[in-house]
C-alpha cells in the first residue's frame, strides 16, 4: 500500500505494475465539488503517452488506457462527477501485462532500481515482476486523484502547468507543450540513445499561476517542504529547487534577493527568484519549480549485477517494454502532485 498523508487530502494507493488493476482512494476533496470527466480522460491519456512528438519517442510500447473507473465516492451524470463527501475509490485496469519479460531476471537485482533495498527490507519474495508497487505504473493512480485536485483549483483562479525543459542536458524551447516542437539534434540523439537500448534523464519546470499570497508556514511546515514531500513520491525524481534553486548559490545576496514594487497596490517582484515562495509562505507571484529526474535502469546494455538465488554475480540486460525517458510522459504526475499540494494547503485554511 503506498500512501500519501496531507493536512486534508489523503491517497491510498494499492497495486502493482502487473497486478489485475490499481486501486486508489481519495479523501478530502471538497464535497459537491465537479469533476468533468472528459477533461480527466485527457488528462490521463497525457501520463499515457499521447502528449506530443517526444512522448511518443520516448515512450514504452506498452500501452495501458489509463481509464479511471469509479466505485464510489461520486454521483455521475452526463460526463459530470459530483464529489458526495465520502471517501472516493477508483480503479484503472491493467490490460497490456507480459509478466514472461522478467521471469529469468526476476532474483537478479537490477542496477538503478529499488530491487537492492526492496531485497534487504523483504527479502526475495520482495522482488515483483515489473517492479511490484515501485513501479512507475503507479503514478497512474496519483493522477486520478491530481486530475481532479487540478480541476477543482480552477475554480480559485489557479492553473498547474509542468513542461520539459531538458532532455540528457539538452534544452528545449521554452513554453508550455516544448515537447513537440524539439530541434532536430535533440531528436537524433534520443533515437541514437534507444537504438544502443540505453536511456536518459531530463529536468522538469513547473508553474503554479495565480496562486495566492499568505499560503504555508515556517520550517518544515512551508511549501518547499510539502512540495518536496510529494514530488519525492515520483519514481525516478533526484531533486527538486524552486526559483534560482542551484544557480543561486552562485550569486551574491544583492543578486539572489528579489526587489519588490508596487504595481495596482499589490507588492510583486521583477524577477521571483525566490520561486514565489519566501520563508515557506507564498508571495502572490507564481510559484516556479524545477524537478529533476534520473535516466530510466531499465536499459538492455548488460550490466554487472548479483543474482540473490544463487549469490553469485552475474550479468543483466532488461528486455522488455521500457521508456527512453520518462520526462515527456512525467508531466501530468509532476502536475497532479502540485495540484493536490496547493488544494491542500489551501484548504487548511478554507474549511
């Protein structure tokens, strides 16, 4: 069971990457509240694959409907689901397993995978085909629930937006949808990388657009420390900054400091290096983060490895269906979570 705990919104999430279906249920969204569920389809079809040139370049051929079906929890009318308060279950069916892919790896630890620590922490009958709940597959489930988080903050004027900004150190265009409009020298180099059956990492951006001022606290009670929590939560992520992040302990305090200016009577910034967040609490400008993700393991170049049958090293290549990357098709996760962070916060204080 993978859990997610918020001050008012809670996650379970159960399952794995080849079990019948994941399950996952939702509580402490706001009761009455519309989810409309053609917008929430689209929006599943992007975790899918189906968001542009590079999704497709990069994606497994492994292809899931990623269809969310609800057993409890809403009233549903006319592509229109009403949240009635209770706690909200839906499923989403897996129906493209090969479960024969992993058989002869199954004891082999996989480099760059959870299987060492799952192997130390549950022994052999840890290590699941495809990953068990480590998988990837997963995050599926996290975007019924970020799906209908993000439609809900509509309604406060809010909109969550993530976008690729590099792949394998390559960076794309700015703006939203980059990802299909990649330079020709990205897409060579992606295809040369699948051709050797190895894979790539990438960075992700992602904006929080009219949020609010005065949302968080102090310490491990502000948003840097919620957003942390939940992106952590993606597989594959290795860090996350927001505003000058990095870059901005290369600077001097009179360079990394925002400047504020009255415009209309609001205090606002020029440059938001602080990543609209200041002391843990939001500063009424966007919220700018960047997360970072790693290369896909999976990779069919052999690799030096320990099978835990037998405890003799050994060799491993991963056959089987994998992404190149999983930056283009991280998107919708990366808004999920941010939407569940901001509705969550916001909703501490607007019971």
């Amino acid at each position: 069971m993978i859990y997610y705990s918020g001050r008012k919104i809670k996650l379970e999430l159960e399952g794995e990457s080849h079990s019948e279906c994941i399950s996952i249920k939702i509580y402490g969204l706001e009761k009455n509240s519309e989810i409309n569920l053609s917008e929430l389809d689209f929006f599943m079809q992007r975790r899918h694959g189906d968001g542009g040139r590079l999704a497709e370049l990069c994606s497994t051929r492994r292809r899931e409907p990623d269809k969310a079906v609800f057993d409890k929890g809403v009233r549903i009318r006319d592509a229109i689901a009403v949240i009635t308060g209770d706690a909200i279950e839906a499923h989403i069916d897996n129906t493209d397993v090969v479960k024969k892919d992993y058989d002869e790896i199954r004891t082999k630890l996989r480099p760059g995978h959870a299987d060492l620590g799952v192997y130390l922490k549950y022994g052999k009958e840890g290590l699941k085909s495809g990953g068990g709940e480590f998988s990837g597959r997963m995050t599926a489930g996290i975007c019924v629930a970020g799906g209908m988080a993000r439609q809900i903050l509509s309604k406060y004027g809010i909109e969550v937006i993530a976008d690729i900004e590099t792949i394998g150190g390559i960076k794309l265009a700015d703006g939203n949808s980059s990802q299909n409009k990649p330079d020709d020298k990205l897409i060579e180099y992606i295809k040369k990388i699948k051709d050797k059956g190895d894979s790539l990492g990438g960075t992700v951006t992602c904006s929080v657009k009219g949020m609010p001022g005065g949302i968080g606290g102090s310490y491990f009670d502000g948003l840097e420390s919620s957003f942390a929590y939940a992106m952590f939560g993606i597989p594959s992520v290795k860090g996350i900054e927001f505003g000058s992040g990095l870059r901005g302990t290369k600077l001097t305090g009179s360079q990394n400091n925002d400047e504020y200016f009255l415009e209309n009577k609001k205090t606002i910034t020029h440059k938001n290096d602080q990543g609209g967040i200041s002391g843990g609490i939001s500063t009424g400008m966007d919220i700018d983060l960047r997360v970072y993700f790693k290369p896909i393991p999976s990779i069919r170049i052999s690799q030096k490895t320990v099978d835990v049958e037998t405890m003799k090293e050994t060799e491993i290549s991963v056959k089987g269906r994998h992404d190149v990357c999983v930056v283009p098709r991280v998107l919708p996760v990366v808004e999920a979570l941010a939407s569940i962070v901001i509705l969550d916060r916001i909703m501490d204080i607007n019971p």
